[in-house]
C-alpha cells in the first residue's frame, strides 16, 4: 500500500500493572494526523465528542498497581470502539469506525476532505490492530498470573445527547452487553459501591462498545465491563456549553475519589 499516512506520537500508552484488572481508554485521545486535522471542519477542530480528561480523573491507577491502555488518537482518526470490519453495534443511531458526523449531527469533514480509504486502511493496521493487540496480550497475561482477568473500559460522554439517546443520561453508565461480558458479580460490586448522590443505569442505552462485548467472555476467564460516565459529573457546565472543556474544580475531586473506590473494589473481588 503507497499512501502518505504517517504518526507523530505512538498510537497508545500502556502501562503494565499487578493485578488482575486492566483499564483501557479508547476515546480519550486528542492527537490528530496531518490527513484528518486537513479536513475537520470548524466545529470538529474542537474534538467535541472526546472523552475529556479521562487520563485525568484515573490518575490513580499506577499507585493501586492497575495496569491501563489509553489511545493517543482521536476518534475521529479512527474509533478504537468499533469492530474492524465496520458492522454497527447499535440499531439505534450511532458512528462507526470513521465517524462523519459528530454528535450533534454536523459533519466531522468540509466535503471532498475526509481522509482515503488507503489512509483509513493505515489507520486500521497501525492504530486499531496495535492497541486491540496489546489488550489480548495483556488479558492473556493476567489469566495466566491470576487465572482470570478484568477489562475495565473507561468513557465519559456529554450528559444530553439527542442524536444518541432522549433526556438526560444517569450519571453511572455501566454495560455488560446485557449480562454476556462479565460475571454478575462485577455488576453487583460497581453498582453498590457507587454513593447514593450519583445517578446510575446497568444496560441501559449504553450496553458496552466492541471492546466490552468482544473481550468480555466469561466463559474463558476474561471478563469485561464498561462505563460511561456522563461529563457533567466533572466538567464545568457552562463552558461546555460553548465547546469549552475543563474540569471543575469541586466536582473533580468527589468523581476520582468515586471511581478510586469502584477501581479497588474490582481489584479486591475474587471470581
């Protein structure tokens, strides 16, 4: 394949833990490759559908011995979310592997400016297949030391979205692919220890991404779960309102030390 695709940064950071645990961060990352920062359009550039500050609110992870895969490219390069071959996870409407339109349901790229099939085939062999790679190996690894092994996926997404889901989100948004990703008891541990002052939901709209349903397999030992954690638990509200995004001082730390506890917790259980 000739194409001029390239990468400034890795396509990841990971990080080795001692656990049986593993947390991986899809769409956190906000770098862009020269082809896709050429056609974003005005509001694109803003990377509104990120999940902000993800890296952020689990910077604990190293100190409890969590080992943890985060994505240094933007979604809008290539989402790490979606299975390789493009089918759709949801009946209702979503994006895909190469999203065109963002949430609020403009386009992602100026016309006649979104990247080439070649580059997206790079993408998928230089970004998705490493970072989906990486994950198996270390799932692997950790059944073998443990004789099981968690996945933990890590979201957070805007608290109103009306192209994806009507009103307003709870706060906790787990999935388990409707019970098929992981052991009951997982569920039952992330769902107690969330304090009564957050709002929660187990499958609601969201029932975990690609990742969640194809690593989660019981069965074998491996067992997966995904949040989704609505942003106004620890965004300042009124500017991401104006496509501003920065953390809130007095909600942030409330958050972190909410998810710490969910952290440990499944660190702590036995299956």
């Amino acid at each position: 394949m000739t194409t001029d695709a390239s990468l400034s940064v890795p396509a990841f950071e990971f990080a080795q833990g001692d656990s049986p645990l593993l947390v991986s961060m899809p769409h956190s990352g906000l770098n862009l490759t020269a082809e896709v920062q050429a056609g974003l359009t005005d509001q694109a550039k803003k990377l509104p559908d990120t999940d902000w500050f993800i890296p952020e609110l689990y910077d604990f992870l190293a100190s409890l011995g969590v080992g943890f895969i985060k994505a240094n490219y933007s979604r809008y390069v290539i989402d790490l979310n979606r299975p390789y071959d493009n089918k759709p996870l949801y009946a209702t409407k979503t994006t895909g592997l190469f999203p065109d339109i963002l949430f609020e349901e403009s386009p992602v790229f100026v016309d006649g400016k979104a990247p080439t099939d070649e580059h997206k085939a790079f993408y998928k062999e230089h970004i998705w297949k490493p970072y989906h790679g990486t994950i198996e190996q270390e799932l692997a690894r950790l059944k073998a030391k443990f004789g099981y092994a968690i996945l933990f996926d890590a979201h957070s997404i805007a608290a109103e979205v009306p192209m994806l889901f009507e009103g307003t989100l709870p706060d906790f948004n787990w999935g388990t692919n409707e019970g098929k990703a992981c052991h009951e008891a997982l569920a039952n541990v992330v769902t107690q220890i969330v304090r009564p002052n957050y709002t929660q939901v187990l499958n609601g709209r969201f029932k975990g991404g690609y990742i969640t349903r194809h690593f989660g397999q019981p069965s074998d030992g491996i067992h997966a779960i995904q949040l989704e954690l609505s942003q106004a638990t620890y965004l300042n509200d009124e500017l991401a309102k104006q496509s501003e995004y920065q953390l809130d001082g007095k909600k942030q730390p409330l958050i972190t030390q909410q998810l710490k506890d969910v952290i440990e917790a499944l660190t702590a259980i036995a299956l």
